[in-house]
C-alpha cells in the first residue's frame, strides 16, 4: 500500500494517496528538524562540559599546591600576601567565604520565602483576575532590574537609611543590606514558581473542601499548598540557589573583608565577590592566585549542583498527578 494522508471533512473522512516525492520532501523536513534540534541539545551539553572541563583542569592544579583539607577547615582566606606587607603568610581556607555566601543566603532566604509564598498564595486563591494582571506584571518587572541597580540600592538606601539608622556601629558594607536586597530580588522567582504550582492543583479539591464547610484560608493553606508542596519546595530550593550564586548586589553592597564570622551586620566577602575581586585585577594567568577563581568557583559549582539535585528529587518524589 501507497503513503497515504487523512484529512478530515466534516463528519467523515478522505483518504488522499501521497505521491513518493511529496514522502520523501517531508521525510527531509522532519529530518532537518530533527538536526536542528540535536544541535541545540548538544550545543547545551557541550557548553555544560567544556565548563566543567576548565574548573576541573585549574581546580587540580590549584589542590596541586594546596592542601584539600587545609582547603575546606582553614579558617583564613588569605591568598597571594605571603611576603606582603606585615609578613603575612598566604591561607587558602574556603570557609569564611563559604560563611558569608550562606549568611547572605540564609539571611535572603528568610526575606524570599515568606513573602514570595504569601504572594503566591495571594495570587492563587485570593486576587481577582484585574488584580493578578497588575501584580504578576509588576513582579516580572522587578525580577528584570539589573542587579548593579539592586547593588547600589542596597549599598545607598538600605545600609544607610535602614540599617545603620536600627543600628548606628553598623560600617557601610555589611551582610544584612546585601541578604535583604538579594531577597527582593528573588522575591519573583519563589512567587511566581510557587503560584503555578498552586494553579495546577484542581479546583475539585478546593470544591470538596468548601463543601466541608473550610473558609478560603483552611481551603488555601490545608488543602491548596499541601498539594503543591512539591513545586512550592522546589522554588525555595531554586532560588537560594540563586541567592548563593549572585555576584552584583554582595561585590557591591556586602564588602571585600573575608571574615569567617555569623553576624549580619559585619562586611563579608562571598565567593562569588572574590572571583570578581581578582578577576578585575592583575593577577598573572597560570599563577597559584590566579587558580583560587577556578578552586572557589568549583566549590560554587558543586553547592549549586547539589541544590539542583535535590530540587529536582523533591518534585518528582513528591509530586501529585492529578487527572
């Protein structure tokens, strides 16, 4: 039997045959396509490897001449100073950056999640549908402000007119007005990712439960957010992952003081501040300074990797199929 095509017209149906020209022409489309589309997927794969690649080669270089364990428990940070001013010995311990980049998170993550769920329940269960059009836009809006521009608002606004008003000792650069900005800058991700998770519950649940005779803030948070739990976790984990990996607001508004210390209010340095630190200076190509980037970024890599990870075991082992 010929290639055949089956359209329908009306009620029934027409079988037109399919000449072997016509076949083999949209055999070539298809097959395009599906070039173009391995290309994109290999391209993407490429990239994520080549990355890797170059940690990988500076990073064993880097533990080449430094010590893995002095790596992770020293507690200075102090690349590149041996035989400097004071006589001060080099240190390569990755814990008081590791320290401030969690307190940043930490600190953005008790700003975010509250509120970006809030929101979203807001969004889901409450706002009428002329108020959603206005509020998600405006979310959109300030998930596309430049993080220079949060950066210097952190360091001119927050730090001087909030924080060092609550706490008068506070220096200029410190970790709260960092971790409160970057928490507003990821304020629309948890929102957003956590309100399509609440739209996807159906509305046969919320029906069952108003039946039951629970009010909209039972139904919401008893009914609503337990059947999303799984996006809704999934958003918290993803967005400290940004948190973690923000450079802009902490470069500018946290400081360049890598102190191994819990307290907010001190200047910190993250790992990702460090990485612009010395990648705008003149630190020599191959140098063991210049290989700290390569070891921290690493080291970035694999906590973001793992957040990841765990992101997406969360919402596949919990999630909820409804038909």
């Amino acid at each position: 039997m010929g290639v055949t095509d089956i359209e329908a017209v009306g009620p029934a149906s027409r079988i037109r045959p399919r000449g072997p020209l016509e076949a083999r022409l949209r055999h070539g489309r298809e097959a395009a396509i599906h070039g173009v589309l391995f290309l994109c997927a290999f391209v993407s794969i490429f990239t994520t490897l080549a990355i890797i690649a170059t940690l990988l080669e500076e990073t064993i270089g880097f533990f080449g001449e430094v010590s893995i364990i002095d790596f992770l428990t020293d507690t200075k940070w102090i690349p590149g100073l041996g035989g400097g001013p004071g006589g001060l010995e080099p240190h390569f311990g990755i814990l008081p950056l590791l320290s401030g980049t969690l307190l940043v998170a930490a600190g953005a993550a008790v700003v975010a999640l509250p509120v970006g769920l809030l929101t979203a329940i807001f969004l889901s269960e409450y706002a009428p549908e002329w108020l959603r059009g206005i509020v998600k836009p405006i979310l959109e809006v300030l998930a596309g402000i430049p993080t220079v521009v949060l950066g210097f608002f952190a360091l001119t606004f927050v730090s001087e007119d909030i924080i060092k008003v609550l706490f008068p000792e506070t220096k200029i650069f410190n970790a709260a007005s960092a971790a409160i900005v970057v928490g507003i800058m990821i304020i629309p991700m948890v929102s957003s990712l956590s309100e399509d998770a609440m739209s996807a519950v159906p509305r046969s649940l919320r029906e069952g439960a108003y039946a039951l005779g629970a009010t909209k803030l039972e139904v919401a948070l008893r009914v609503v957010v337990p059947a999303a739990l799984s996006g809704i976790v999934a958003s918290f984990i993803l967005a400290i992952s940004r948190a973690i990996g923000e450079t802009m607001i902490v470069t500018l508004a946290a400081g360049a003081t890598p102190n191994l210390t819990w307290n907010p209010l001190d200047s910190i340095q993250t790992m990702t501040a460090y990485i612009v630190q010395v990648s705008l200076g003149e630190t020599a190509q191959g140098s063991l300074g210049f290989r700290t980037i390569f070891a921290v970024g690493m080291t970035l890599f694999v906590m973001t990797l793992t957040l990841n990870v765990i992101s997406q075991y969360l919402l596949h082992r919990f999630r909820e199929v409804y038909e």
